[in-house]
C-alpha cells in the first residue's frame, strides 16, 4: 500500500493542481518517495483510491468543488468558518468504513490562493523551507510524513490584503542573472518568482521593470497567464499605470506610432489615452491591482519645474478621471469592483494634501474607492500616514517600503543591509495607522533579501502574531527563520547562524556598507572603530567556523547556507572592515606611524577578498546565482556608481633615525618626547569610577631600533611592559596595559571632592621624555541608584536607562470605556548602540502634563549653570501632514518645553543635508539648552507626536564639547 496519494478533482483550478504536484515533489524530497497525483470526479473514484493508500490528501476549492458541497451536504465537514472569505483554508482529517482505515486529509480553501496556502501548509510541516526552490535547500529526511487528526486546523484570512514584492533597481544583478539563467525575463524566471512568492504567503507583484516589459517578455501574455494560473495578483510599480509598463512606450512611441512620441497628456493625449487603453484590454482579464496616475518618464515628475501646485494637481485629477472611464469601458462596468492604487510617491504626496491655497486629491471623487500606496523615504522611514478621519477612506491604505534603493543620496542594492527591529517598529506603526489593505517592499534582485523579505511577507500574513504584540521578538523570529532553512542542522549549529544572522544586520544597519567610507567611524575615539573590528572579527569567526561545520556534515546545504547567510554576512563585513582599516590606515599615516602600512595592507586584502567573494558567490551551485553580487557596492560618492572610489591607502616612509610616538588610547593625543614642544597629554579613562584598565599605545616611526620606558607611574597603578624598543618592521608598535588597583588608591587620596590630576605617568622616548597625566574621580556623592553622576565632564544616558517612568493615556483612544493606557517601551537591540524607548500605542499623541507619558532621568552635576541637552533620536518621519515630530523636555519640576525634531519647512528627500545626514547616519540629534542645579536633577521627557523613538542623552556644560565620534560618545558613569 502506498503511502500517500494526492487526489483531486479533474475541474480544479490548473494551478491548484500545479501546486500539488510541488507539494508531492516536497514530500519527496522529505521521504525519498513521491506521492502519485491522480484525477477523479466523484466520491466513488476516491473511495477506489483510498483503498491503495495509508493517507489521501485532497485540495479541493470552495464554489469549484462539488466533493466540497456533498461532503457538507452530508455534514461530515462544515466549511462556515472559510466560506466568502479570502485566502482562508481547512485541514480536516476524515475516516469512514467505505475507505478501508485510510485517512482522508481534505484540505479546503475558501479560494483558488487559500487551497495552495493549505498545500503550502503541508511542506511547512514536513520542515520544508519556502525557499526550497528558490535556493535549492534540502530538508531534513523522515521515513515517514505522519499526519495526524491532531494537526486538523483553520486558517483564517491574511492581516493584509495585498501582500508582495517589488523587483527592482535589477541592472547589472537580476537582469544579468535573468539573461544568464534563464535568457530573459519570461516565464522560465517567473515561474520560480510565483512559486517563492506563494511560499512566502504573498500573492501581489510588482515585476522587473528596468529593461523588462512583462507583458511582452513571455512570450507575449504568457508571464500575465502563467500569473493568472497560479492565482498571483500582478501590479505595475508606483509610475506604470493602466497595467503597462514604462519600457513599452519607449519601444512603441515615434513620430508615426498610434501612441505618439511624447509622455505628455496635455500634447499627446490622444496617444497616451490609446497607450492606455490598449494595456487594459489586452491585460485587464487578469487579476490585478491597477496603478493609476502618471508621473515623468524614468520616474521623473510630470510637469516641469516651473508648473505650479495647481497645475500638477489639475493635471493629475484628469489623469484619474480619465483612467477610471478607460477601466469602466475595458474591464468593469462597475469600477468600483476593480482593484486600483494611486503611490503617493515623492511628489504625488504633496499633490494628493494640497496646501492653504490650494486644495489637494484628498477625498475627490476620482480616488474614492481607490487604495491609496503611502511610501517611506527610500531608507526603511515612513513618510505621512493616515490621520484618524482619514481612516474612514473606502478603498484603504497600502504602504510602499524599501529593502532596497537606487537614488539620492546613497543607494543600496548589493547585500541585504536591512535589520528587523527596524522594519517591525516601522510597519508596525503602518498597521496600526490603518494600512492594512495592500504592502509591497522593494527588494530589488530577490538575492540575499530573503531574510528580511520573509518577516516583511510573515508579518503581513499574521500580523497578530508579529506584529504589534511582538515587542522584541525579532530575535524568536530570527531562531524559528533559522530552524526553517537548516532544521536538520544541530540546535547548537542553529543558534550560531541565528546569531551570525543578527549580528551582522545589526552592525551594518549602523552604516549601509554601500555609505561607508574611511573616517565615517572615528578611528580611535570611544574605541568605536577597534570594537567594531573585534565585533566584525567575532561574528566573522563564527561564520567561518560554521561554514567549516556546513562543509563537512552536511554539504548539501552548501549551496544554500552560502546564499542566505555566508555571502550576506561575510561580504557586507568585510567590506566594513575594509573601510575601517582604512580610516586608521589614514589617521596613523598623518602620525608617521609605519604601522598605518600594515593597515594599509589589510585594506588591499579586503579588497581582494571582495572579488572572492562575489566570484565565488558567482559560481556557486553551478552558476545558480552567477550574476547576482554584480551591483556597485564600493566608495559611492554620489547616489549612483559615478565616480564611485576604492579606499585611498597611504604609504608612510621611514625615517631616518630613531623615533617613536606615544598615543593616547580612545584620544588623539600623541607626543614623541621632544622637549621643545608641549608633550604633557591626560588620560581620562578612570574619571569613570568603574574602569579599571585603560591603554597606552606607541608607534615606531623609523625602522632604527627606538628604545623606551616607563621612568615614573603612581604606585597605584600597574604598567605593563614598562619598557622595550621599536624596530618599525617587525615590532612597528607597542600597546601598555595601565591597570589600576582603586584599593591602593583610596588609601592615598586626599580627601576631597571632585577631580584631580593625582597621578602621573612619564615614558622615556629616543626624543625626550612624554608626560601623561592621570586624573581619578574622588569622592563620589551619594546618590540614589539609578543615578548618573558626572565624572568625566559630560554625562551620557542610554535611554533605557531610566530611573522612572510614568504612563499617560490616549485621550481620543478608549477601550470598554476606560482611556487608553499610554506608556514607553524598549525596544531591544534597536539603533546605533543598544537600544531605543517609544510610547505604545504608536498612534497616541500627549498633551505634556496632562495624558502625556514620560521617562525621568536622574543625574548629578557638581556644578550649577547652563548645560546642553543632546537627544539622540532615530531619524523618524512625522506621521502627519503638518511635519510635527514632537516631544517634550521638562529639568527639575521646570515649564515643559515642546520641541520638533525637524526643522521647520522640512521635506523628505530634499535635497538638502538634515534628512540625507539622519538616513545615513541612521541617527538624527538635536540640541536644547537645559538650565542644571548643583546636585541631583531629574530630566523628563515626553512623548507628546507619534513616532518619536529616543536612543540615546547627552548632558555637558555649555561651552565644552565631547569627543566627536559617529557612534556617539559611550554611557557614563550611573549607580
């Protein structure tokens, strides 16, 4: 008796029947044995198959299905929980006299998509990873597929609507790729595309676009009908309207074409109506969500520079209109049944909300059951989102985001660089804004965004389960990602790749490895370059060690380990590496310290593991991803590869007598001893009171032997080695060890409060004699826990470090009659250092003093004056209109101030320097005066807008400044 038998009815849906014959060939792979899939017509011819087989599966689709209608006509199943519903299946297990003990798996979907989830639903089970095709990963063999009753279930429809990808920016990777592969973009590449998107429980695509023309591309219709077959709903991208994509007018305009030669509705307009028309006629069968409005060709803005607001909105109102009557007379009757979207995409956003003198599309009539497609700006920040009377529009709201960027200022399309706390904060707040009918995320070539693209499709799918009530679940989610691709991988192999996962898309959202540069970190202050080059080194390692693991119990996985996490992983780090050997290569050059050319040379290795990589990536799995890492990805200068720069290494020439130059560690102080130059520098490392060890290091700056030692130091503290010499070849530097023994110390301090300079190191050098001085924190007040006590001259506070937190309440929000409760959370391992604090609900706004949640931070000062305030936030987008990100500031019980995080007149993707530094940087800081007491204070902040998350403070003195650095300057000293 065979195992297992697919049957299914000779009128299912095609690609119903597509789909069972992948599931059959997945519980192959599992089982080694491939299920037949046979074909009937009624209840009888089943019961004859169940007599061959332990299990019959049977996909059957509600309202195509007339098994489906006598089964519940003999109540045997009951289908009320699916019925009229969209994308919603059941598994229900059944057992009768008449099949011989054999089980009956039914597995009913409520429509053609939610029939191939149900199948989908039994890979799932079996271990098999969506990406099963897509990256030709193996999953983990059973002897046998052991269903059970217990599994019986009901699915219920999808958080969103529309749930999809958008491939894009696909030159030179995708379309490389596409021609090496497949030799085009027709359906040989599209059925892969379908089948991944279906996996992933998405059902909406936006395809390729730059060069492709997916109607055309097939051959012919053949990509729309094979879409079609599998039940993908297709769109065009945010500027392709009337289901026709922008190559097509390029290859089908001129001086004699029925289409005219100009993209221009006001002296073309005959031609672009035909343009129209004709895509609606030869496409509009299809299922599919159809882009309205119009913008430039190449995605430029439609009128020119001098057109005025009124005039693009009048334009664009006739666009509509007239798309609406070419969809009423080629589609439907009733437009209002069709599936249309208007991106308020750049500009269209202003056009769409109008200003005090002219009224924008908002609630016109063109647009009335049309989805409006809100965007972020291109970096993963969400632009405007819907108001709450807003929210009351009938076609809904559907969100445009970014894995993936070509465009000001800095694109990024190479390697995945994109980090799920981000994506689950942003879309989070999305969702609960009302957008919930259609999310699309461009992901550019597919490559390496798996990871990324399956928590965006996830979340989107089961939004209560990762959404919102998922606070800091990005981790859980990252462990179960991992058990899906390599479930036959140890737990402990498991938890490194999770944590090889993790760790590099948090390092690299720091700084997009496409905007790094040397200098972008500082190469010594805070240590941020040399603990994110321990950090790159540490992760790197376990990579390696993993892959090494991969590579000699289970080298089938090759292929695959190396797709979704090896190359994403060990390319984007080294390339980050690269430009941080190459900031310290550059500053010790300007030292003359001959170790800047072992730095330097590091850079060339770099370098040339880049093209290993990208090679090897290339031919891996015989070619399956050659042509994918073909993207730009080194030095951009500006937002396209023009001018793009490999790093500048610079070459120190020995001098030519003994020297060497004593440094500062996390400092730039350095002196080489000269006594006709001031060589007196200041260690401050243990004005922070929990440091115990800080570091002096000294550079050759000749390859003659350069001798030194360490001729004075407080008997407190331990130096090691106290002497030795330099050869600027083989020993080109030196690091001391200074440790501090703070027992010794507190016997001969001098009792009094504050700081003093009460220790003193000199190191001989061949010039003369450097001096450094030691100041220690005294004395330290006694404060309550929690507090941060200045030590070091300035106080830095993570934000989660709160020393106490009140909650508000959503005054217009209220549950079973009571308000709203409003309060901070954290987020984990969320920004540029540790973490970040937002207020939850994401859609409540505060009145300070009133409903308004607050976080106090408590610290002391010795000295009373002015002080400046640094907030350190993500660079946020206001959710409104009015570009108000606000929050407010409150010192010692004082009047509460309320500040905006942007300026005023500020516009997202200006061309300007605030929004491109704070997407960059991924950081956006601002600074407020705060007038301090002697003692302890207790700073509050607010939540007073949505969208405000707060990182990090900093308090120092007027007039004094902080080392500057790009991560910020590390947590100070706090009971």
């Amino acid at each position: 008796m065979e195992e297992i038998i697919f049957w299914m009815e000779d009128a299912a849906d095609s690609g119903v029947k597509k789909i069972a014959d992948k599931v059959a060939g997945d519980v192959e792979l599992v089982t080694d044995r491939r299920p037949r899939v046979l074909y009937g017509t009624s209840q009888e011819e089943l019961a004859d198959v169940a007599e061959r087989a332990e299990t019959v599966i049977v996909p059957a689709t509600v309202g195509k299905s007339r098994l489906l209608e006598q089964m519940e006509e003999e109540k045997r199943i009951g289908l009320e929980q699916i019925r009229g519903k969209r994308e919603c299946y059941g598994w229900f297990f059944l057992n009768d006299p008449e099949w011989h003990g054999t089980q009956i798996l039914l597995i009913a979907g409520s429509d053609k998509r939610g029939t191939i989830y149900g199948l989908f639903h039994l890979s799932e089970l079996l271990g098999v990873s969506p990406f099963v095709d897509w990256c030709g990963i193996r999953p983990p063999h059973r002897e046998h597929v052991g269903l059970r009753a217990s599994m019986a279930c009901v699915a219920g429809e999808p958080s969103v609507r529309y749930r999809g990808f958008f491939i894009n920016d696909e030159w030179p990777a995708f379309g490389t790729w596409c021609n090496r592969r497949f030799g085009g973009f027709g359906t040989s590449v599209y059925e892969h595309v379908f089948e991944l998107l279906l996996r992933l429980k998405g059902n909406y695509l936006w395809p390729a676009m730059w060069s492709a023309r997916f109607g055309d591309d097939g051959p012919g219709l053949a990509n729309a009908k094979l879409a079609d077959e599998y039940g993908i709903i297709m769109g065009m991208s945010h500027h392709e309207p009337c289901l026709r994509q922008g190559e097509e007018y390029k290859y089908l305009r001129g001086k004699d074409s029925v289409y005219g030669d100009a993209w221009n509705f006001r002296t073309n307009r005959e031609g672009i109506i035909r343009f129209w028309k004709d895509g609606l006629l030869r496409r509009g069968k299809f299922e599919n969500v159809i882009t309205l409005g119009m913008r430039g060709e190449a995605d430029t803005a439609i009128l020119g520079e001098k057109a005025t607001l009124e005039d693009n909105i009048e334009l664009l109102r006739d666009v509509l209109k007239t798309q609406n009557e070419l969809i009423r007379e080629c589609v439907d009757e009733d437009v209002k049944r069709v599936p249309r979207m208007l991106a308020l995409y750049k500009e269209v956003e202003a056009f769409f909300y109008g200003n005090d003198q002219t009224a924008g599309l908002m609630g016109s009539e063109e647009l009335e059951d049309v989805i409006l497609l809100l965007c972020d700006d291109n970096y993963g920040n969400l632009r405007t989102l819907p108001t709450k009377e807003m929210r009351t529009h009938k076609g809904g709201y559907g969100m445009y985001y970014h894995l993936d960027y070509h465009g000001w200022p800095i694109s990024y399309e190479w390697i995945n660089s994109s980090y799920l706390p981000k994506i689950w904060e942003q879309m989070t707040t999305a969702y609960e804004f009302g957008v919930r009918e259609l999310w699309i995320v461009n992901v550019g070539d597919i490559a390496t965004q798996e990871f990324p693209l399956s928590y965006f499709l996830d979340m989107a799918y089961d939004f209560g389960r990762w959404g919102s009530g998922a606070v800091n679940q990005t981790a859980e989610y990252t462990r179960q990602w991992t058990r899906q691709q390599f479930g036959s991988f140890t737990e402990e192999i498991q938890e490194q790749i999770a944590d090889v996962l993790q760790g590099y898309t948090r390092l690299i959202q720091k700084r997009r490895p496409e905007a790094m540069r040397a200098m972008v970190y500082h190469p010594v202050h805070g240590r941020e370059t040399q603990d994110t080059l321990e950090e790159i080194k540490r992760i790197l390692t376990e990579a390696e060690r993993v892959y090494a693991w991969v590579k000699e119990h289970a080298p089938e996985y090759e292929a695959a380990f190396v797709a979704l996490i090896y190359y994403p992983a060990a390319g984007t780090l080294n390339l980050t590496r690269m430009h941080l050997l190459a900031g310290m290569n550059q500053y010790l050059a300007k030292l003359g310290a001959l170790r800047a050319n072992d730095y330097g040379d590091a850079v060339e290795q770099c370098l040339k593991r880049d093209r290993e990589l990208v090679t090897a990536y290339h031919q891996m799995d015989h070619g399956r991803w050659d042509g994918m890492g073909a993207s730009e990805h080194i030095g951009f200068v500006h937002w396209n590869e023009d001018e793009c720069l490999n790093p500048v290494i610079h070459r120190v020439l020995p001098a030519d007598k003994p020297r060497l130059v004593v440094t500062v560690d996390q400092t730039m102080q350095h002196a080489e001893g000269s006594p006709w130059l001031t060589e007196s520098m200041k260690l401050p490392d243990f004005l922070d009171p929990a440091c115990r060890s800080a570091g002096i290091t000294l550079y050759g700056l000749s390859e003659c032997e350069a001798a030194y030692e360490v001729t004075e130091k407080p008997e407190w503290l331990s130096v090691c080695p106290m002497q030795g010499v330099l050869d600027g070849k083989k020993h080109n530097y030196e690091k001391l060890e200074l440790v501090m023994n703070r027992e010794r110390w507190a016997m001969n301090r001098d009792g009094n409060t504050g700081t003093s300079a009460c220790g003193v190191l000199e190191i001989k050098t061949p010039s003369g004699c450097c001096r450094i001085e030691i100041p220690v924190c005294e004395n330290l007040p006694e404060v309550p826990e929690g507090t941060f006590v200045d030590t070091a001259g300035y106080i830095v506070m993570e934000a989660e470090h709160y020393a106490d937190r009140k909650d508000g309440y959503a005054a217009d929000g209220k549950r079973e009659g009571k308000n709203e409760k409003v309060r901070f959370q954290c987020i984990r391992d969320y920004g540029k250092t540790r973490s970040a604090m937002k207020a939850f609900p994401v859609t409540a706004y505060g009145v300070p003093g009133e409903n308004a949640p607050y976080l106090e931070y408590h610290f002391w000062v010795s000295k009373p004056g002015g002080y400046v305030l640094t907030l350190y936030m993500q660079p946020s987008n206001p959710v409104a209109n009015d570009q108000k990100l606000c929050y407010g500031v409150q010192n010692n019980g004082g009047e509460i101030r309320i500040y905006n995080a942007v300026p005023e007149g500020y516009r997202i993707g200006d061309q300007g320097e605030f929004w491109a530094k704070g997407v960059l940087d991924q950081i956006r800081r601002q600074e407020i005066p705060v007038s301090c007491r002697s003692g302890i204070n207790r700073l509050r902040i607010y939540s007073v807008t949505p969208g405000f998350v707060l990182e990090k403070l900093l308090i120092r003195p007027e007039g004094t400044d902080v080392l500057e650095s790009y991560l910020g300057p590390k947590e100070t000293y706090h009971t």
